[in-house]
C-alpha cells in the first residue's frame, strides 16, 4: 500500500499534502483551528474546540510517551516517494504508530462528540493530515491506521472522564404553560441593535429566526429612541391581549427588561441568545436561536425564578434573572471574563484577584443586622457552580434560593485573599462566607455606593433588601428528546 500511494500522481496534491503535513507538526494547525472555532461559532463550538484540544492532548500523551517507545518500527525507505512531495525535515521518532494522526483523529472526534456539525467540517482536514503522513513518505498505512484507532480512544475516553452535554441527565425545572406558534404565528421579537454581538460570525440570528419562524413580527429597537423598557412594556400588553408571546433578541441586561416586561403581563418570553455572554439563556438550556425556535413551535416552556431588589427608601423594586452585586464583584467578574478565554478560568481568577485586591477598598455595612467590613456582597438567583468564588453557571432557574457570597475584609485580608486564590478554591479561607438563603437585607450602605445587576449598573440607596419570587417567569426552553 505504502508503494501504491507513492506511485500515484496528483499534482494539485503535491502542492497542498506536504505544506498541511509540515502545518500539524506539534498540534500547531489543530490549535489554530481549535481558536477560529471558539471565535467564530459561539458556546458550542467552544465546547467542541476545547473537548478536541483535550483528546488532542491525551492522544499525544499516549503516543509519544509509551507506544512509540515501545514499538520503535523504523521510518520507511524515501527513494519510492517522489522528491517533490518529500518533507524538508524528516522526523527523527519512531515510525509506528503516527503521532499526526492520531492527533487528528483525536480532534476531530473529540469536536465531533460534542458537535456533529463541527465534527462534520473538521473531519476532511482530519483525513487530510492523516493520508498526507503516508503521502509525504514519512508513516506505513499501518502506522496511520493505529493513530487513528490510538486518537478516536483517546477521544472517547475524554468524554469518559468529561461526559458531553449530551450526555448529562436535564435539570429538573418545573415546565409552565406556553402557547405552541407554528411558524411563530403570535410571536413579537424586540431586536436590541445595541446589544453586544455574540461573535455570531458564520450566522446571522435574526436571518435564522425568519427562516425557520416566518410568521413572527419583529420590532426593532435602537439606543437613540424611546427606552428599551417602554418599548418592551407597549409590545407585552398587545401580545398579552392577542394571546401570543413575547420574543427578545440581545444580551442579558434586555433580557432582564424584556422578562419584566413579560411578568408584568402575563406572557411567555422567548430568548433568542444575541448578547455578548447570553449567561441567562446559557444556564436556561438555550444556546442557539433554533433552540428557541423549535421550543416556541412545541409550546416547551418552564418556569423560572426572579430575584427581587427592594429599596429601602421606598423607590420601585428591580428584579436578575442572574446576578446582584455590590462592592469589588463587578471588577472581579470583568477582568475574570475578559481573561478567562484566552488562559483559563484559573488563571483568570488568580489575574482577577490581584487587580481587584490592588485597587479594591473594603467597606462597612450591616448585613442581616450585624455590622459587617467586607469586599463584596455577591447574590445570585438559583444557585451556582463556579471556580474559586466565582461563580460560573446555574442547573436549576427555580430552587427558590439566593446564592449568596461575602468575602470580608480582616487583618491581612490582602495577603490571605491573594494566597487562597494563588494556592486554592477561596473557599478555603474563612474571609469568605457563602450561604444559600431566601431573604438577604442590607444596610448602612455608602453614600453614592454601586451595585450591579445583570449586567447594569445603580446607585445603591442607604438599604436594601433581596428576595425571591418563585417560579414567576415562563421561558420557552425544548425539553430533552424521550
């Protein structure tokens, strides 16, 4: 076989084999592809990018620590292959199994396991780099062969220790009444133009939703007209009277409007994702606009809890669907997500913590009635997994729970925040307190003191007050196949 392909004559070939063969050497074209994914296709394709490096990794791993050492078969004799398809540097490992291909395969398995429409377009590079490996001269089919078989193992057995989404059971959520709009008859979609883009580069949302929803109306909103909030509240009380539902496409700050909007009438909201985070529909189960589509064409919807913020000068309540802040939480939740992509949710943290502990001053309130110096109060609505306190995403939107977390200020606090975070989860340390709990009250606040919510940003009065309304939002959301 190894002579076989060294007879055969593609020109168009010789020029393009030898250049993606020399491309993969030490992952480099694979972590490439891995980058353009993450940037172009949104969570997903992050997943699947991110689960192809992993297999990626454990395939090498396997392949140059003990299988090659342990075969060491000899490279095949060149003088068959043509000059013009040899490589300029010959490697001088072992030749069985291929180290190339396997890392291939592992990638695009791996992408593949967690999305078959990625796995799809990275295959035929896959099998490119691996025939390249016998083309160029370097591999026997054989050692082709067992890097593939050595890459698709190391594929599943990452998804062994890390199982898909697809393979996790669905949270329990309480499912709601919703009405079925085949087409999107009854449907209204409010398009945030100023709202962060998602990095939809190969899609464009909007284009999608008419496609597969051609009956929906949309109504768009732009930052140099009349709020996003009375635009919501006009649209929710027409749909409300028509018995439809109403739709929002943007980040999770018109979300939080559009699910006041929707509460305050009674209707269903759809959430399109077209924000530049989308933490609410993420942690709803939404992660694509057909996602939605298909849910608000099935009537699948669940209901969800709000958080409520109380002033305590008597001002009109607030509502998250995520997140309340106050103190240096903000900052951290920043400097984490601006990092996080690019090296890590661990080192992200540790990045975070420094800054903030540098610039950061504590302040002293009252919380529950006991006088308290602290960082950051931090509640979010339903609990939360995270690294360190940070936390990251949510499995149940109704458990009638706020999630609360407080890193208090101390003698040497400074020092000890930056070494739990450099050595350890911060909830190591005593400086953080967390609780889950159905009624927080603050007070004695700052004058002229910040908190943030979903995204935006207050002025905190002397007092306030959280709680929860359970189960008070119906969200289109599919449910899992049977």
């Amino acid at each position: 076989m190894f002579h076989e392909v060294a007879r055969l004559h593609w020109p168009a070939a010789e020029q393009v084999l030898p250049r993606l063969s020399r491309s993969a050497n030490h992952g480099l074209l694979w972590f490439g592809i891995a980058g353009a994914m993450a940037a172009a296709g949104g969570r997903p394709a992050r997943r699947a990018a991110v689960r192809g490096v992993a297999s990626l990794a454990v395939a090498s791993a396997t392949v140059n620590t003990v299988v090659k050492r342990a075969a060491r078969r000899k490279r095949p004799l060149l003088h068959a292959v043509p000059l013009v398809r040899q490589l300029s540097r010959q490697p001088f490992t072992t030749s069985f199994p291929s180290g190339h291909s396997a890392s291939a395969a592992a990638f695009a398995v791996g992408a593949a396991l967690e999305s078959r429409r990625w796995g799809a377009a990275v295959a035929p590079v896959a099998w490119s780099v691996a025939f390249s490996r016998v083309y160029t001269g370097v591999h026997y089919p054989s050692d082709v062969l067992a890097g593939i078989g050595l890459g698709t193992g190391a594929a599943f057995a990452v998804r062994g220790l890390v199982p898909t989404r697809a393979q996790l059971a669905p949270p329990a959520r309480p499912r709601a009444d919703a009405p079925a709009l085949p087409g999107g008859r009854g449907l209204t979609v409010v398009l945030n133009g100023a709202a962060g883009d998602s990095v939809h580069l190969l899609s464009d949302p909007v284009a999608q939703i008419r496609d597969q929803l051609p009956f929906a109306e949309f109504v768009r909103w732009e930052s140099n007209g009349a709020p996003l909030s009375v635009l919501l509240d006009r649209t929710a009380r027409t749909i409300a009277a028509s018995g439809g539902a109403l739709g929002v496409l943007g980040g999770d700050g018109s979300i939080n409007t559009a699910a006041h909007a929707a509460v305050r009438h009674g209707v269903s909201l759809a959430v399109f994702p077209g924000g530049t985070r989308n933490h609410f529909a993420y942690d709803l189960g939404v992660e694509t606009v057909a996602e939605t589509c298909r849910a608000v064409e099935a009537g699948e919807a669940v209901a969800v809890d709000l958080g409520l913020v109380e002033p305590g000068d008597g001002g009109a309540p607030g509502h998250f669907l995520n997140t309340f802040s106050l103190g240096a939480y903000p900052d951290l939740v920043r400097i984490r997500e601006r990092w996080s992509h690019r090296i890590g949710a661990w080192p992200a943290s540790v990045l975070a913590a420094l800054e903030v502990l540098r610039t950061a001053r504590p302040m002293s309130i009252k919380i529950n009635g006991r006088d308290r110096r602290v960082w950051l109060v931090f509640a979010g609505n339903c609990a939360y997994r995270g690294v360190n306190a940070t936390p990251v995403r949510r499995f149940d939107l109704a458990d009638g729970l706020l999630d609360v977390r407080v890193v208090h200020a101390g003698r040497l606090s400074r020092t000890r925040l930056l070494l739990a975070a450099l050595t350890g989860p911060l909830r190591g340390t005593p400086l953080l307190a967390a609780a889950r709990l159905r009624h927080l009250d603050l007070a004695d606040l700052p004058e002229g003191e910040l908190f943030a919510y979903d995204g935006e940003v207050a002025r905190a009065p002397r007092q306030l007050s959280l709680s929860k309304s359970n189960e008070a939002l119906t969200a289109y959301c599919p449910f899992p196949a049977p």
